[in-house]
C-alpha cells in the first residue's frame, strides 16, 4: 500500500500512471501514458494545471482518449477547461470522450461547449456513452469498463444511484485497476484481483459504510488481491 500523498505515480516499463489528486468533494486528475500515448482519467478541477506541468502543449494536444468514472463535480470539473483549452491551441486530431450512459453532466458539458464554440472547433469530440462492458483497444491499450455502486444524496434526504464505472487498462500484459468511486461491490473485487496495480477510493470511515464509498479495511482486502494498491479519495 502506498499513503494517499499525491502525486502518486507507478510505472513499469512504458505504462505509467500518476495521480495528481484525488480528494473527495474538491478534485480527481489522474494522467495515463501507454508508450507514446497519453490518456486522461476523471479529468477535475486543475487538470489543465496539472497536465501542461508535467507533459507539455505539444503532447498535450495528442491526447486521444478521456475516461470518466461518473459525473460528479470533483471528477469532471476541469472538462470544460481541457477542452477550451484545446481548442484555443488548435488541437487538430480527435478527443473520444468515454463515459457511463446516463452520466448527463458530461453531455451537458459536452452541449454547452459546442454551442458557445461552433464555430471555432478545431477539433472533434466523440462520446462514447458505455452501454455495455465490453473491452475495446484504443491507440494501443485495451479497455475494459465494468460497473460499480456510487450513490449520491437527493434532496429530501433520500439516495439514488448514479451511472459508474470503473476501468481496466491493460498495456504490454500490464493492468492497471481504477475503480472510481464505488462501494464494495463483487465487480471490483473480480477486476482487481491479479491487477498490477489497483487504485481503490477508501472515502468513507469504519463506522457507517454506505453506498457511496468503501472504508479503509474494504478497500484493503480488495487491494491485497492484487500485486500493488493505491488508496485515494481518502477524506483530509
């Protein structure tokens, strides 16, 4: 296990990762590379930051792929400015945008930017709403989404579900496990079991698990299945 002191990073041979932050109620912003290629993951707020600091303008605008876990705002608050951003550089190749269906808050992003930019696009963007889990390969690495269990608070008090996923990446017979947030839930247990590295959010304490977060010794016992664990979204 490695303390929740960000950044947080692991690499073995040209598969890498490196976790800006994920802190819960404020931001996520996690950077993946694959040889030559550079992904994004729960892109909030201060990614812009984050990713111009550590690879660049130029591999900057390559970036083929974001993944989103769910649309709460500590996971897609700096949407809006990566893809402004990109825009104002003149990105020329496209930007797939990969979420759970349901997650609105991405298509709304998603609607906003288009309406205020139409005319100054110089780049496409793809949604790709996960309907389904299948795998899927994209500029090298192999993608497998499955669902988690993340809720969140209406209101009159009540919870509902939301759209959730987490991811498997898979690159050169490397896996790296992100579960997003979630309580513990047997599709995470199963993806993260074997996985080179599994990032797991323990964002809840011991006393009143819920089913929006894992606690500490949740979130352990799935993360001593695999050959490496990072905890995060662990409260300050």
């Amino acid at each position: 296990m490695t303390e929740h002191k960000y950044p947080l990073h692991w690499k073995k041979k040209d598969f890498s990762i490196k976790i800006f932050c994920s802190i819960p109620n404020i931001a996520t912003g996690i950077l993946l590379k694959a040889g030559e290629a550079h992904f994004v993951i729960d892109p909030g707020d201060g990614i812009l930051r984050d990713l111009n600091k550590e690879i660049g303008v130029k591999n900057l605008l390559e970036i083929s792929d974001v993944f989103i876990t769910h649309g709460h705002h500590d996971h897609v608050g700096g949407v809006w400015s990566l893809l402004t951003y990109l825009r104002v550089m003149q990105k020329k190749s496209p930007l797939t945008i990969h979420y759970p269906d349901g997650c609105v808050e991405i298509e709304s992003i998603y609607n906003a930017f288009k309406k205020v930019y139409s005319r100054s696009i110089t780049y496409k963007i793809n949604l790709k709403a996960i309907k389904k889990t299948n795998g899927f390969t994209t500029n090298n690495i192999t993608v497998k989404p499955f669902p988690v269990i993340h809720k969140e608070y209406l209101s009159t008090g009540k919870m509902r579900q939301v759209p959730a996923l987490g991811y498997n990446f898979v690159y050169d017979s490397a896996k790296i496990c992100y579960g997003g947030d979630t309580a513990y839930c047997e599709e995470l247990v199963v993806h993260a079991r074997n996985a080179d590295l599994a990032i797991l959010e323990a964002g809840h304490d011991e006393e009143t698990p819920d089913d929006m977060h894992m606690t500490t010794k949740e979130a352990v016992s799935i993360g001593k299945s695999a050959k490496k664990y990072f905890l995060v979204h662990v409260p300050e």
